[in-house]
C-alpha cells in the first residue's frame, strides 16, 4: 500500500533554506571567480645602476645588470648608432629599467652634457643623445675672512674648486698659509656654467682682489690681440713670478727659518734652513717652480728627499715625505706646480710636516723674504686696452658690491 509524502510547513521551510545556502555559495564563488580574472599582478620595475670600474668594459657592465639577450641587443643598437666604446672610461654611469624582466630604457652618462639614451618602442630600440641646455653667467662671491679662506668660502656655499682658483691667482703673491688674518676681506668676479639649471662648474675667473693684513691686491685677467692671456695686477704687471710662494695650498708654518733653534729630537741649538709646514699625513706637496729634480730617496733626518735645481740658480729642498709621485725620477723636468710627493714623518720628525728649503747659489735663503723675479707685465702697445679693460670691471664690481644692488643671477 502506497503511503503518501506529507509535507509540512515545516518541512518546506528546511528545504527553502539548504536551498538557499546552497545557491548563495554558487554565487559567491562565481564572484570570487570573477574577481580573480579581473586582479591584474602590479608590474615588477628594477631600476638600477653601476659605474664603470677600471678595465671593464660596457659589455661587462651590461653582464651584471641584464640578461645576455638584453645585453646583446643594447650592444648591438649602440654599434648601429655608433656609440664611442673606446672612451668608456672608469666613473661613467650605466642605468637600467627592466619592467617584468622587460627591458624598457638604458642610458650611459659621461658628463652632464654628454647623455647616451636607448628606448624599447615595440620590437625596436632607438637611440639619442641629450643635447642640454648649458649657460654661463657672471657671478660676483665677496666674503671677509673669520677662520681661513677654504672654510670661509666653503660657509659663503661654494665649492673647495673655487678656493684653489682663487687661490692660484695669487700664488705668487700671498702665502695663504702665514699671511692671512681673520677680517682680511676678498671678492671674486667669475663665470658660472649651468646645465639645464644645474650648476656643473666655474669657468675663469674673470676679476678678484684680496685686502688685508698683508697689502691690496687685485687679480684682473686680460687676454691681448696676440692670444697671450694671464692676470695682472692694476700697473699691468703679471703676477706670476719664476717660483710659488708655498709648496702646499693650504697649512700653516710650525717652525720658522732661523739661524738658532732647539732641535726637538736631537735636544741641541743649530739652524734651521727652511720652513716646517705642518699637514696631516698625505697632503700633496708641489714644486714650487719648474726645473730638474736632483735628488730623490732617503736622505738622514730628511727621510724621504727631492731635490729641484731652477733657474737662476735656485734649487729646493722637500723633506720627511711620506712617499714620492709615481713616475718621479732624477733627472726628471717637472713643471711649477705640480705634484712630486706627499707629506709624511720620515727621518728626524716629530710628527707629519713637510720641511722645505729654498737655496740660492748654494746657500739657505729665508724663503719668507727672497724677491723673485716676475714674469713679463702687458706689452706697452695694448697697455691702454688693458687700462680700459681694468677701470669698467673696477666700476662694474663696485656698482655690484653697494648694499642693496642687485648682482648677477645664478641662474
């Protein structure tokens, strides 16, 4: 006998319900479902760099950065864009962007004029070179001395570059080691080069003087009709003579030429032929004119030794060094200026210091008070151009120098 299915309300109710727990989980699913197909993965971006190490190549540096694939495709659109490989020198920057392991852009900067760019457009990369917006303005820096021109001038914002230019103006005629005084004062007329706004350096020195202590100078550069260019102060004479006056930019002298000082190892009264610049270990030391080196190796109390003989028989004399300048030989031309050694403790020292002595006909000279010779003054037929010259930047500069005018812009 067949039995009927009652159903309840009851009944009905439970079936409704797993029903729709059933149906709201389909959903959800095909929501999440969905969902996933629509999430799209951010891009992976690697943005890198490297500079170029000594003796390494681009394709080096590519190597180490990329994929060989990658690699050789960026060689190969250089080579057809005829990129210089030969001046790929130490210090030049390489930037790579890869997106999803994609390469996107590359560039090679030398300098900030020079800029090497490849970009991936579709299958293909092109490839250019920046051309920069570069400017040069006039830019006037005055500043009074309250510890030592590189730290003042460092304070006034510029950079350490513009010290030893300014400087070098004026080797001939201020030891800035032993002449200066805290509330000499000094000014600096100079071009300024900007690439597309960024400061990249100074170009020349266009006027400067320095007052104090130690006399007014000025430094104007002139360059006449002939091509002979250099600085003059205001009577035209050039302020280059045959010798620098201090073999170290900057220092300061521990111990004087003297015909009588205790020795501070040796514990005895005997002279003292030259001049102690104290420096810390490694400081550059120069020669302080142009001329042969005599001698180079230990000598006694003098350590490490060269000897220079110039002209007009003058000869110097550069002791307790730490090592000598690679390529330094006897027998050598050196030129004013340039570096022959570093500042060390070698032989009777107490501490690191650069002994130096300046001889003439074969005997010790105070180095502090010999009168040297200069180098040739603006020929008399473009002495009245160089007159006109000096006189409207003397005017212009002091024009810029009254409180409240406005000086050059920096860009």
């Amino acid at each position: 006998m067949h039995i009927p299915t009652v159903y309840t309300m009851n009944g009905l109710k439970n079936i409704s319900t797993a029903n729709c727990k059933i149906l709201i989980l389909m959903v959800l699913v095909l929501i999440a479902c969905q969902t996933k197909k629509n999430v799209t993965q951010e891009p992976q971006v690697h943005n890198m760099h490297r500079l170029v190490k000594k003796g390494q190549t681009l394709e080096l540096v590519l190597e180490e950065m990329i994929s060989p694939d990658h690699a050789f495709n960026v060689i190969s659109a250089l080579k057809s864009a005829g990129f210089p490989f030969r001046r790929c020198i130490p210090g030049d920057t390489v930037r790579v962007v890869l997106c999803d392991d994609e390469l996107v852009t590359f560039s090679y900067t030398r300098s900030y004029t020079e800029v090497y760019y490849l970009a991936r457009c579709d299958d293909f990369y092109t490839v250019a070179m920046k051309y920069p917006y570069i400017d040069t303005t006039h830019y006037l820096l005055s500043g009074e001395i309250s510890s030592t021109l590189y730290e003042t001038v460092l304070e006034l914002g510029e950079t350490p570059n513009l010290v030893y230019r300014f400087a070098d103006v004026f080797a001939w005629e201020i030891d800035f080691v032993t002449e200066t005084q805290n509330g000499d004062s000094f000014y600096v007329y100079i071009e300024k080069t900007y690439c597309d706004s960024q400061f990249i350096g100074y170009g020349n020195i266009i006027m400067t003087r320095y007052t104090g202590h130690v006399g007014d100078y000025y430094g104007i550069y002139f360059c006449d009709p002939e091509g002979h260019e250099d600085y003059y102060n205001l009577k035209g004479e050039s302020l280059r003579k045959s010798l620098l006056k201090s073999p170290l930019r900057f220092s300061y002298i521990s111990s004087y030429f003297s015909k009588k000082r205790f020795h501070p190892i040796l514990k005895v009264w005997r002279p003292h032929h030259g001049l102690d610049y104290s420096a810390p270990t490694g400081t550059p030391v120069a020669s302080i004119g142009a001329g042969v080196v005599t001698y180079k190796g230990w000598k006694g109390g003098y350590g490490n030794l060269v000897e220079i003989k110039h002209m007009n028989n003058f000869r110097t004399r550069y002791g307790h060094l730490s090592k000598f300048v690679k390529g330094l030989y006897k027998g050598k031309h050196v030129t004013m200026g340039e570096l022959i050694g570093y500042v060390g403790s070698t032989g009777l020292s107490t501490g690191p210091h650069l002994h130096f002595e300046l001889h003439k006909n074969g005997a010790p000279i105070n180095p502090l008070k010999v009168n040297l010779p200069r180098a040739p003054a603006v020929k008399k037929k473009y002495l009245a151009d160089y007159e006109q010259l000096r006189d409207s930047l003397i005017q212009h500069v002091e024009e810029l120098l009254i409180p409240g005018s406005e000086g050059p812009p920096e860009v």
